[in-house]
C-alpha cells in the first residue's frame, strides 16, 4: 500500500471510527440506562426516558411552594394580595419559573403574563386530578412542570395559584459520565490499532531495512529482504535486493581480480626470474672466460638476446593488460588491405618460424581489392600472440602453422592452425579468460602469463568482431576470428 493512500486510511480511521463507534456507545449506554429503570422496557424506548427525572429541577421551588401551602392553611387572604404574590414569585430566582393565580376561568395574577398566556387554557381545573401532595403535572409538549394549590377567595370564588417551572430536556450526569468513560476509551483504542498498524506496516519494515543496510556496512551481503507487499515499502525492499546483489557481486568481481593481480605478479614475476637468471649466468659465463671462442660467444651473445626479448615480451603483455582494465588501449583504426597486410604478416613470422623448425603454410581466398578498419598495431599483436601460443605448445619434431583468410560474405575470417599438443574439451571454453592456463604445472621452459589470448579476445572485439577456438587433444588447435569488411569504398 503506498504512503498516499495509507494516510488517506489513517484520516478516515481517526475521524469516522470514533463517531461510529461513539454512536454506538451512546446507543448501547442509553438502553442500559433506559432497561435500568423501574417499569421500563426498549420497546417503548424514548430519548427523555435517559433525561435528568423532573424532580431533580423543581427542589428550588419547593421552599415558595411549601410556604404558599402553608399560607393557604393559614389565611388565604395573602393569595389574595399582589404584592404578597410578587414577593413570593421573586424567591424563584428564574425567569422561566413564575406563580399563576386564577379566579374561576379569569386570570387574577400572572407573574409572567405572556407565558401564561400560553400555558394557561391547558391547566387544570379546581379540584382536577388525584396527585398526591406535593407532586404536580409535567405538560412534556411545552416542557413545564406545575404545582397547583386549590382555594377560595373571601367572596367563595374558586381559585387556584400554579407554581409554574420551565423544565430543560438536559441529559443525565449518569449518561454524560458513562459516554465521557466510553469516548476516553474509544480514542485509546482508535490510537493502540493506529499506532499498531503503523507500527507494523511502517516503522517494523524500515527498522528491518536499517538492519540490512548496517549488515551491508559491515560487509555482510548474506542479509535477504523479501516481502510481497507493494508501494513504496515493497519498493525499497526491492531497491534493497537489488543493490545487495549488485554489491555482492561487485564485490566478488573485485576479490576476485585482486586475486588475479595477484597471481599475475606471481606469474610475472616467476617468469621474469627465468631469462634473468640465464642471462645472469651467461654474463658470468662471459665474464670468467668460459665463452672463449668466437662460437661460445655468439651462442651466448644470441642466448641473452633471446631471453631479454623474452622479457620485454612479459612486460609488454603486462603494459596491454593495464591498458585492458582501464579501457585504455590506444587504437589508430586505418582502411587495410586484407590481402596485403596478412601477406606482410605471414612473411614477417615467417623467418622466425623457419629459424624454429616449423612451416607456415599461407591460404588467402579474399579478393584482392577486400579492405577492413583495423589497426595494424594491434592486429599484429593478435597474430604474434596465438603464433606465439602455438609455437609455446607445439609438441611436435616438424610443427606446422597454416594461416587461412577466407571470404565470409560481408566479413572475413581468420583462421591460425597449429599441429600441437592440442586442447582439452574441458579448457577450451576457458582459454580467453584472463590467468586461465591449460599448463597448471607453470613448465618454466613455456612460461607465459596467461593472459594472452585475453588480450586477442579484447583486441577482436574492440575491432567488432569475435574469436573462438576449436581443438583436438594431441592433434593440434585452431583459432578463428572473424572482422566485417569496408564495403562503402567499393559501394562509390
């Protein structure tokens, strides 16, 4: 559920959940009070049945009532008198309680005379009704409670004096009690499912994603949020997944290259230690005379010049191999012609092949006007490289290379086939990751860093194009790499 409409429920629960649920208590504590009373059932349920009773406003004329009572005992000719009866009217202290005399069907006093006016064709008769003393009528249409004296005047006319009290529908001190009690209670609960609620929707999955953040701080990326709610809560656990994952695994990728760096020190290093050495002991070999005649000497000379290329063959390797990893390696793309510079390239490792026992044999089957982009720089270094791989695991008395440039429709492709030792099906989809060698051994007569064919497979594919290899144990391997032709020249 989205925060939007979380608050939109939250409003709706904080104002109509108490008004229902007060309507309700109101309801529930007026028929308690109603079925409390004495003679009453729901069935005639009324809302002036929950009503303060009549007595509890009419204390405060008893005391004139009872001293006109008195009076009428007495000498009923201060009923007579007005002024008597203005007196006694003014110890009511309200204005909407007043005395009322009548002589026969006549009004003879009215201390409110509008009121009286009004009340006046409804009182009863002299004599009327069997109320016990002290108790009067309650007319309930016009909300007046009245108390009647009965007497005669000196001349025998029949009078009666009304104590006449406006009573106001006011609401129990029981029932405001109870419902004050019951709406106290209905906002504690409204607030416990509230603060529940959010509780549980809001601040328990954001304490739970604080939770995960601080294990990502300390590195722990094991942490699993899942849920299936939706919103915004759903969405940063979701966002929280996702960033574990790419965290974790960026994290591997990082461990894992840093053991790489490492084992390519150790490679480097290992292999760099082999020419060294040899050189060192041929300079001694030199220095102490041993190389004393002018074959020695050459032999020694030429065996220290092998193995400084060696050498600057590594550090090259590992220059490239930086290069790759900070995606700088320097390109200088020209139009070549296919045909002319593979023939270039075949003759330029050609001499040196022949100087070790192996035959390279040529094919070109391009036309000859076929033109590429590339660079020839490093398109070199992809040919040197899987010759140089060749001739390392060539195993054979008489190797053989065979290089074939054959015509794929709107690109060329590559071929380079040695006789050698050959692949295993397990390693031959792991030869161009970089450190990966099939020689786990490390034959120091091989050497090699193992990230050659890395750096061919980079080098193809920043031309467009791509490389795989095909092999047989014991027979030999072959790699293919395939780069599109130019073709708007010839399209002019």
């Amino acid at each position: 559920m989205k925060f939007k409409t979380r608050l939109k429920v939250t409003f709706a629960t904080i104002v109509f959940l108490p008004l229902l649920l007060t309507m309700l208590a109101f309801c529930v504590i007026g028929v308690y009070l109603v079925n409390a009373q004495p003679g009453v059932s729901v069935q005639n349920l009324d809302f002036a049945m929950i009503s303060e009773p009549v007595e509890t406003y009419t204390g405060r004329a008893d005391n004139v009532y009872r001293q006109l009572v008195e009076q009428a005992e007495r000498d009923v000719a201060l009923l007579e008198d007005r002024d008597y009866l203005e007196r006694m009217g003014g110890m009511l202290h309200s204005r909407s309680a007043y005395l009322l005399v009548r002589r026969d069907n006549e009004i003879y006093y009215a201390g409110n005379q509008e009121a009286a006016q009004q009340i006046f064709n409804i009182l009863p008769g002299f004599g009327e009704g069997d109320l016990e003393e002290g108790t009067g009528y309650y007319f309930s249409e016009m909300d007046k409670y009245v108390k009647q004296i009965d007497f005669r005047f000196r001349d025998g006319a029949e009078g009666s004096l009304f104590v006449i009290m406006r009573i106001n529908s006011l609401i129990s001190r029981r029932l405001l009690i109870d419902m004050l009690i019951a709406i106290v209670l209905i906002l504690i609960f409204t607030s416990l499912m509230l603060t529940q609620w959010i509780h549980k929707e809001v601040f328990r999955p954001v304490n739970e994603l604080n939770v995960a953040m601080t294990k990502i701080k300390e590195g722990n990326f094991e942490y699993i949020l899942q849920t299936e709610s939706g919103g915004e809560i759903g969405d940063l656990y979701r966002n929280y997944e996702d960033m574990r994952l790419r965290l974790k695994e960026n994290t591997e990728e990082s461990a894992e290259q840093e053991k790489k760096n490492k084992e390519l020190v150790s490679n480097i290093s290992h292999d760099l230690k082999t020419p060294i050495t040899a050189i060192k002991g041929y300079v001694e070999g030199i220095m102490d005379g041993v190389a004393d005649t002018p074959e020695k000497m050459d032999k020694y000379i030429k065996t220290i010049y092998n193995k400084a290329n060696d050498m600057d063959r590594l550090i090259n390797e590992l220059t490239i191999y930086s290069g790759i990893d900070n995606h700088r390696i320097p390109y200088n793309f020209h139009r070549i012609n296919v045909s002319e510079y593979f023939g270039d390239c075949v003759e330029e490792v050609g001499l040196d092949l022949e100087s070790k026992n192996i035959q390279l044999n040529y094919t070109n089957l391009v036309e000859q006007g076929t033109l590429v982009i590339a660079d020839p720089e490093q398109m070199k270094k992809v040919i040197n490289n899987i010759i140089s791989n060749s001739v390392k695991y060539m195993d054979k008395q008489r190797g053989v290379i065979d290089i074939r440039i054959l015509d794929e429709l709107d690109s060329i492709q590559v071929e380079i086939e040695d006789n050698g030792k050959g692949i295993a099906q397990k390693d031959l989809g792991k030869i161009f990751e970089r450190f990966y060698r099939t020689d786990t051994s490390r034959n120091s007569a091989q050497g090699g860093s193992g990230i050659g064919l890395s750096i061919v497979k980079k080098i193809i594919e920043d031309h467009g194009g791509y490389i795989w290899a095909t092999s047989r144990e014991g027979e030999g391997t072959c790699m293919h790499f395939v780069i599109r032709k130019y073709r708007e020249l010839q399209n002019e």
